[in-house]
C-alpha cells in the first residue's frame, strides 16, 4: 500500500463567477521510502498541492490519504519544509528547532531532548550556530534551520515546498546535497515541490510534471534510474541524463504552449536551462531544426 495517495483530487478558490479550478483530477501514489518531484510551471497550483498533502487546505472533490485514511489536518507525521524559512525570529537556532520538539515530543526528558535536538543541528552542519538568531544567519543557513527542525520531528514524510528557489546557486547545490545525503540516511518518504529539472533528476527517484493551470494535473512519471549519489558536473557526461532531461523539458515546453494557444494567456517556464553553453534557448528552433537541450 502506498504510504500517501491523492485520488481524483480537484481544489479551486473563490466562488460564482470568480471561481477559479486551480487542480483538477490529480491521482498520485507514493511508496514509503520513494523520493518524488512534482516539476511545474509558476502560477499552477504547486503550493496548493503540497497543502493538500500536508493537511494545511483539503480537496474540493476526492480524497487525500494517508496509510489509507483520510487527512485530516496537519501532523507531525509529515514534516514540512517551507520556500520562506518560517523561523521564529526571537527565537535562537537551538530553540526554533526545539519547539518544534517540545511539540511531538513532550515526554522526553530534558536531557534527551537536548541529545536529539543537537544531533539535528549538527546533521545540517549549525553546531557553531546553535546560538545564533535567524537575523545573523545567511538565506542558506536559516533554510538548514528549518531542515532540522522538520527532520527533528521524526515524521514519515518530509514535504518540500521549493524549499532551495530563493538561495543562490552555490548554497543551492550545497543544500540539495546535505538533503539527499540526510534522506538517503533514513530513507523517509519525501515529496519535493520544484521548478527546476536538475534538481528533481538530482534528488529525486521520480518526477512527475504538473502542467499549467487552471485545472492544473499531473502528467506522465519519468523513472531517475541514475546511480546515486549524483553529480551534476558527473552526469552532464552522462547520455542517459542527457536524454532523461530532453524528454522531460520537450514535454513541459510542448504542454505549455498548447495550454498557452487554448488560453491565450501567458506562464512562466520551469528552469529551463541549457547544461551547455553556446546552445539556442530553450523554446526557440528554426523550422528545420529539433532543439536539444544539453
């Protein structure tokens, strides 16, 4: 049985004529263990859909189920990462992550709480800043906060909601590292929301496309049978990738712009980007041409 499942799920906000279908009929199932990225546009409903998951908003129509039961709330069950850090700014790194730990744990002693507390910190590499409040840290080190914080509560599944957009290119690298190294750990199920298909191909054993909205859903599954650990600078080598990447940028580009014709309406493309430089863009090819992306 799969550890969560979205059955026929829909979700719209407003009413009357303002009424809008941000998703419709999204069927999703995760084992326990897997690690699966949701790429898709700005603007489609990635947010909502990890809300659905987490229990934060609940489905208009269908069912969001966990161990086959319905979701009812939030838990701490399902640790989430969140794209804005969401850290107490009074609060120290010690204790940010430590409440959340007073809140699943509150029969451990304060001694153990201490041990787990710490070995959390110390797992995202903060021990020198377990003092520190979140306004002396950089972008980089108050979303590590927030990875021990979600990873302190122990939970079944750890959701990502575009945990790594707002961080520079270097820390995002080094983050998207220390998150696949800590679940590959404990391989605890994990969800990523993202809009870049490096990062799901990095981290990810599945990515799932979800397409533009409205009545946003999600389309075909792209297997990542790449060896781990991965390398970007090492799998850019690799034809497989290379191929892996084509396909599931080809298939994004090409719903995009038949969503784009029946709607006449404009959406910001996931991360697209050429591996190599001296490429045309993505998008762009004469009519005799067939664009390669790597």
């Amino acid at each position: 049985m799969a550890i969560i499942e979205l059955k026929n799920v829909s979700k719209s906000y407003g009413t009357g004529a303002a009424r809008v279908e941000v998703l419709a009929d999204i069927n999703l199932s995760v084992q326990e263990g897997e690690f699966v990225a949701i790429v898709g546009f700005s603007g489609s409903g990635k947010t909502s859909l990890i809300n659905l998951l987490n229990g934060l908003q609940f489905p208009d129509s269908g069912e969001v189920l966990l161990h086959g039961l319905p979701v009812t709330g939030p838990g701490p069950d399902r640790g989430v990462i969140f794209q804005n850090y969401s850290l107490l700014p009074w609060l120290s790194v010690y204790n940010n992550v430590k409440l959340a730990v007073d809140e699943v744990f509150p029969k451990m002693s304060s001694n153990e709480k201490s041990h787990h507390i710490k070995k959390y910190i110390g797992m995202v590499n903060l021990t020198p800043a377990m003092d520190k409040f979140p306004k002396e840290l950089s972008g980089g080190m108050r979303q590590r906060v927030s990875v021990a914080r979600a990873l302190a509560m122990n939970p079944e599944i750890l959701l990502m909601d575009e945990p790594l957009s707002a961080l520079d290119a270097l820390t995002r690298g080094s983050l998207q590292e220390e998150i696949v190294r800590i679940w590959s750990h404990d391989q605890k199920t994990a969800v990523l929301i993202t809009n870049d298909v490096d990062e799901g191909i990095l981290m990810a054993d599945r990515i799932i496309p979800l397409t533009p909205g409205p009545k946003a859903t999600l389309g075909p599954a792209f297997a990542i049978d790449i060896e781990r650990p991965r390398d970007l600078s090492a799998i850019n080598q690799n034809d497989h990738y290379k191929k892996l990447r084509n396909e599931i940028m080809e298939y994004l580009i090409e719903v995009g712009a038949n969503r784009k014709k029946s709607h006449d309406q404009r959406y910001i493309l996931p991360d697209l980007k050429p591996v190599m430089p001296g490429r045309v863009f993505p998008g762009i090819k004469r009519k005799s041409e067939k664009v390669k992306y790597f």
